[in-house]
C-alpha cells in the first residue's frame, strides 16, 4: 500500500490495530516468486510455490530446493522468537535471484497452498506425542 491510502486501507479492512503491534514498511519490491513455507520445531517442514511472475501460480515442490532450504535454515539459525511451535514464512525472490523474508503468519490462519498435508500432519502428531 503506498502511504497515502495506508489509513483508508486499515479502516477498509477492519483490523483493529493495537499500540503494540509492529509493522515493516518497505519500499516496494519486484518479486518474481513467492514460497510459502511452513515452519516446525524441528525447522522447515514443507514449502510450495504460491505465486510466480506477479501472479498467483500455486503448486507443489516435492523436496526444497536446497538454495531455499538452506536460506531458510540460516533465518532460523539467526532468531529467537518463533510465534508458535507450528508458524508459516513467506519468502520472495527478486529477479536478481535475492531471497528474503516477506511475511511472518501462524499456521493455524493460513492457507497452506500447495504444501504436502501428510508431512504437516506428520509434524504435528510427532509434535503431541
């Protein structure tokens, strides 16, 4: 959202903002791809693709790439704080083949894309065992 219709768009989409609540502006981006990645206790579960050239273009990945299971890996080696046992990660990649963090969410309010089910499950049962 540019700056000037920022205010519109959170009084359009109803969110109650709190004091406390962070945001990250930044300036905008080019993205080639997008990955939606789910993140357990354990570190990266599974991934898929979720958009690809500034369109929505969701599909499977059976195994991660290693350059973005690896980027992935050096982010959860950096942090501390994890929302929750079971979170999502968003990642973008430029057209100069840059990957960075778009976007943090809790995995229970998020769609799952094209993720493989069976290995999310599997890490939640492993999980409350």
């Amino acid at each position: 959202y540019e700056k000037k219709s920022w205010q519109g768009m959170i009084e359009l989409s109803n969110t109650q903002i709190q004091p406390e609540e962070l945001f990250v502006i930044a300036k905008p981006q080019s993205i080639s791809a997008e990955y939606r990645v789910i993140i357990g206790p354990n570190g990266p579960i599974t991934c898929s693709m979720t958009h690809l050239d500034r369109k929505l273009y969701v599909t499977k990945i059976d195994s991660f790439e290693k350059r973005l299971y690896d980027y992935v890996s050096r982010v959860l080696d950096r942090i501390t704080y994890e929302p929750d046992p079971m979170w999502v990660m968003d990642i973008a990649c430029d057209y100069k083949d840059n990957l960075s963090v778009l976007e943090v969410n809790s995995m229970s309010c998020s769609g799952f894309y094209a993720c493989d089910l069976s290995k999310i499950v599997g890490a939640i049962k492993e999980y409350f065992a």
